[in-house]
C-alpha cells in the first residue's frame, strides 16, 4: 500500500462583504501573487497590505509560504478582507495547532456584515422621500 503524501497546494476559499478569494497555499520563499500580480501592485494601500499579511505575522509564518491568489467582487477593503480570512484558513489546514492564535486575533471569524438592500418605494436602504403635509 502507497504513502498518503501530503498535497502540494493547501486551498481555501475566504469571503467578506461581496468579495470572494480563493487561496492557493504551497511552501515558498514568501512570494504572493493576486489575479498574476504582485501583492504590492494589487494592494496599494499599507494599512490594508498590513491586514493581508497579518495571519503570517501572528503564526510567525511570514517568508514561507508562497500564496496565489484570485480574487473576485467588492472593493478594495472588502477583498483585503476576504483574503486575510482565506489565508488565515489555508493556515489552519496546514497545521490546525495554530487555531488558538488565529482565534486570539479574530482571524477565523467571517465577518458576515454586507450592504444592506434598497427598498421599493426609497430613494436607499433607509432614507425615506421627504414628507410633505400639505
């Protein structure tokens, strides 16, 4: 009987607000591509750069793993987000002890807050056509 090897590529899918990221996970030298980009080319903004890699930061996994990932809907915000959750899984994959760390930082947590729908007869969700009495 054959040796179960362990798979080249750990995939996890993470989804925030209307953004949807599919993760691709492999030992590396800490190479991270987004839709064939470079990570620095797709997210621009350093406080969002800095939420992307903090699952590697928080499991002191930084520089060995390289992650291909795509990415789908939203803006930028929404998929930094879905990202961060869907490396954060792809980790837990990899070695489920790092569950109480990725817990502490709430980095297993899908933040299930989206855009709320607009309602007929409204100009939007919540405003209302102005009110005239007479």
């Amino acid at each position: 009987m054959a040796k179960a090897q362990a798979p080249s590529a750990i995939t996890a899918v993470g989804r925030r607000k209307t953004s949807v990221a599919r993760i691709q996970l492999r030992p590396g030298t800490g190479i991270i591509s987004i839709n064939d980009r470079k990570f620095e080319d797709y997210v621009t903004i350093p406080n969002l750069q800095q939420q992307v890699l903090l699952p590697f930061q928080v499991t002191d996994n930084e520089k060995k793993f390289d992650v291909a990932i795509k990415v789908a809907g939203g803006g930028p915000a929404g998929q930094a987000g879905a990202i961060r959750l869907g490396i954060a899984r792809a980790l837990l994959k990899l070695a489920p002890d790092l569950r109480g760390a990725l817990r502490e930082k709430g980095l297993l947590t899908r933040d299930q807050r989206m855009r709320e729908r607009e309602k007929y007869g409204q100009p939007g969700a919540r405003k209302r056509f102005q009110f005239s009495k007479r």
